[in-house]
C-alpha cells in the first residue's frame, strides 16, 4: 500500500506486481481467475430500493 501515495506509474507497477502473484497462487493451485470472479459476484449486495 506504500505505492498508493506514489506516482501513478508506481502505482500501476505494484499493481502489475500483485497480479503477476495472484495468477501464480491460482494457477498453483488449480483456480483459475474466473473463480476469483465468481466470489466476488456472490458478495455483491443488491442496491437498496428507493423509499
């Protein structure tokens, strides 16, 4: 999180740095990205209704 406060090109690099190991941890362990997806989808919260 350190590079949240740098410049952007900082920034996108630790981000890049982070995806690279994700990828590494999925495909280790036989998950693919998709499945990353499928979570977060389940999490989502339906948007309150107007009153």
């Amino acid at each position: 999180m350190a590079g949240a406060a740098g410049p952007d090109e900082e920034v996108a690099s630790e981000a890049a740095d982070l995806i690279y190991h994700l990828l590494v941890l999925l495909r280790a362990r036989h998950l693919s990205f998709q499945d990353v997806l499928d979570v977060l989808a389940s999490r989502e919260r339906p948007a309150k209704q107007p009153q």
